[in-house]
C-alpha cells in the first residue's frame, strides 16, 4: 500500500526581476528611474519598471513611444537576456541550497520542492522567510512566496 505523500511546493516571485538584475549589474541607487524595454524603437514593449515609476502610470506591456514625454531622467534599458538567464540560473544556484527540486517557468519565477525538508530547516514558512531574506541580502531582490 502506498503512503500518500503530502508535498510541499513553494513558489517564489521576484516581482521587479529585470529592473533589479539590471540594478545590480550598473550599481545604481534604489531610487533610480528605470525601464527595461525589449528594443530601442518608440514600437518596443516595456518589460519591467522601477517601483518608484509606478506613480507616474508607466505599467508593463506600455510602448516606449508612450512614455518618452514624461520624464528625461528615465534609464531605458534594453533587455540583455543572456544577463537575465545568467541571473536566473545564480538564484536557482543559491536555491539548490534547500531543495535539489527547483523549476523555473520563467524570469524571476521559481518552484522549489520542500517536501520532506521539515528536519533539516524546520517548518515550510519559516524557510520561505529564510529564502526570501536572503535573496534580498544577497541581492537586493523584494520577492513573495506562496506555499502549496
């Protein structure tokens, strides 16, 4: 008979995934203006924004050309996707810390597998703590995490 197995899935999300990558790598101040854009053309699609943008309506999926009028001082920068996977696979790394099981849907998104982990860090929300305390230690990275 085969014993049910409660799993304990984490997810973690780095809401602001590129714009910190990006701040990290050019060493900028935490009230920097920032926009990562998929391409230099008034046509390409914004990607991520600073936090401190979002007073100013500039959201995700907006065209560059729609924010060129509101601020001169706005860093645009164009995604470096070999920079951003690099990233990826550095927090997926540190990760591997608490799980050998951990998947990545996407940039700044991970699944990590704690089942069973319960000894050796203690309970699931206090290693979701621990997880999201040091990425933002480690690398200024804000992030949240749900458990399933």
């Amino acid at each position: 008979m085969k014993k049910n197995i409660n799993r304990k899935i984490v997810f973690i999300y780095i809401s602001r995934f590129f714009v910190e990558s990006e701040r990290l790598r050019r060493k900028w101040a935490e009230d920097a203006l920032c926009v990562i854009a998929s391409g230099d053309s008034p046509a390409s699609m914004i990607i991520d924004i600073s936090g401190n943008l979002l007073g100013m309506k500039i959201k995700r999926g907006m065209l560059l050309k729609d924010i060129r009028h509101l601020k001169t001082d706005i860093n645009v920068i164009i995604v470096d996707y070999e920079y951003m996977k690099e990233m990826n696979d550095t927090v997926i790394a540190d990760l591997k810390d608490y799980s050998a099981v951990i998947e990545s849907s996407n940039f700044g998104e991970f699944y990590i597998d704690l089942t069973g982990t319960e000894r050796l860090f203690g309970r699931t929300i206090d290693t979701c703590g621990r997880i999201i305390s040091g990425l933002k230690e480690r690398y200024g990275f804000e992030c949240r995490a749900g458990i399933a």
